[in-house]
C-alpha cells in the first residue's frame, strides 16, 4: 500500500472515529461571587496629552 492510500477498512474506522462526539467532559459553569468596579480615570483630553508625551519622548 503506498503512502497515503488506505483500505476499506481504514476508511470505515476513520468515518466511525469521525462521527463519534466525546461527551465526557465536564461542562458545570464557575459561578463567582464579588463585585466588579470600574476606573474611568482620567478624561479623554488628558489621556490623549498623555499619549502625545509618551509619542514624543
């Protein structure tokens, strides 16, 4: 048999295997608990003066 071709029974066990889905895994979701804030920081026009001096330097 030359590389890359297979027999009957090749093609059967490769289309078996390829139709087959694994279920076994776990899929329960992480629930968290606790808060989430946000820092808006600085406005818009400072951030940009920021930028420009990091851009120059």
């Amino acid at each position: 048999m030359s590389m890359g071709a297979y027999d009957e029974d090749e093609h059967e066990r490769r289309e078996k295997q390829a139709s087959t889905v694994d279920t076994d895994f776990d899929d329960e979701r992480t629930i968290y608990h606790g808060e989430v804030e946000y820092d808006s920081g600085e406005s818009a026009e400072e951030l940009l003066d920021q930028f420009e001096q990091i851009k120059s330097n």
